[in-house]
C-alpha cells in the first residue's frame, strides 16, 4: 500500500503533475469540505498503460473499468471533519500509474 501524494494544481494546468506507479491498494486523504461544499477537491487520475483494461475501485464505491491505454480521472470526497485517507484499489496496477492532484487558486487567471 502506498500513500500518493497530492499536488497542487492552478492556473498553470496539468504540466508538472508527477505520475508514479500504481500499487494494488492505494491510499490519498480527500480535500476539504466545510457545511456539505469541497473547497479544496481532490482528484485521482489514473492511466492504465496496459492491452487489457482493468476494474478500479475508488473507497466503498462500485469498481470502475479503465480501458487499455485510456486515462480516467476521479474524484474523491471528503466525508466530514477528521475524515482519513481514501483507499484505491486495482485488479492489477502492473502497467497503470497514479496521481493525486488538488485544485488551487484562480484557473484562467
């Protein structure tokens, strides 16, 4: 299990998001919610570089298929205050890479 780091991404776009190597159980802690509103999101992207696409399961939700060659992008949800980490499983992480970015500052500024 590995604990991915979340980067902050702004105005300057995806560039130098740092993808690593995906792990069969991943963890990343959620952004910030205050009175039911994310004020600071989180979200999970995931590229599976493999021929065969793969199940991806995001906390207690229902696993998603990422296809071959495909990326896919999720968000994760804060479930109120002293909330943990998010565990992110794989059916098999072999050829997929990870990244955990949060969204900060003004876009389009």
């Amino acid at each position: 299990m590995a604990a991915i780091t979340v980067q902050d991404v702004g105005a300057d776009g995806l560039a130098d998001v740092t993808f690593s190597n995906s792990s069969a159980s991943d963890t990343v802690t959620p952004g910030v919610r205050v009175g039911g509103y994310e004020l600071a999101p989180v979200f999970v992207i995931i590229s599976n570089g493999d021929d065969s696409p793969h199940n991806v399961a995001i906390g207690d939700a229902d696993p998603v298929e990422v296809a071959n060659g495909d990326t896919a992008v999720f968000p994760i949800y804060s479930e109120g205050i002293g909330d943990g980490s998010v565990t992110i499983t794989s059916d098999d992480p072999t050829s997929q890479t990870i990244a955990a970015i949060r969204l900060v500052g003004a876009l389009g500024s």
